[in-house]
C-alpha cells in the first residue's frame, strides 16, 4: 500500500456530500466529505460500471446514477435492498488540518 498526497485536491476543494473523481496511482476513486469526514471508494460501479461520482448520497451511501446500487461508503459493501451491486473497494483517506492536504492509501 502507498499513501498519495492528492495534488490538485486539497480540502477546501471539497463540499460536503459533493463527489468528486480522482485517480491516485492509476485507479479511479470516488471521493467526499461528510460531515467534515472524508470517504473514498472504487469510483466505478462493480454492477456495470457506472460512475459513482455522479451518484446521490444517501445518508452513509452513495446511490450508482445507472441502475441505483446503494454502497456504504464506510465498508463497501452493497445495501441488502440493493443486492445487485458486489463490494466496491474502499481505500483510506485522511486529511492533515494543518495543510489541508488529501492523503489516499491505495
Ligand atoms: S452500473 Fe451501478 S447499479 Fe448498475
């Protein structure tokens, strides 16, 4: 695992339940802030592909704009009424406050 330091994000560039795409170390991520946290996870949907960054977010998911597979942002993992979409990988992501630098563990 490498940690990426962002280089055009930083966190002000970041709304509050706004997705954004980035790709660090060549695979495409999903990122967004809730509630002053930020998530980060595969952008592209594992039902057929769709861009998650493009999606709703509902409560702690995000809503796939093609066919609306609910993922939890935290794990991954498909909502049980939405059992169409498999897992999507989820990748650590951390801010320094000081900076206002965007890190990803890919
Ligand atoms: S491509 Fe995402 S739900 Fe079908």
């Amino acid at each position: 695992m490498v940690t990426y330091k962002l280089d055009d994000i930083k966190k002000k560039d970041l709304q509050d339940r706004k997705p954004i795409r980035v790709i660090v170390g060549g695979k495409p991520i999903m990122l967004v802030m809730i509630d002053d946290r930020p998530y980060a996870i595969s952008a592209v949907c594992s039902h057929r592909g769709g861009p998650l960054e493009k999606g709703m977010i509902e409560s702690m998911a995000v809503k796939c704009p093609w066919h609306g597979a609910l993922f939890d942002l935290k794990t991954g993992k498909a909502l049980p009424t939405t059992p169409w979409g498999k897992e999507q990988g989820t990748y650590r992501v951390t801010i320094d406050n000081n900076t206002g630098d965007v890190l990803i563990d890919v």
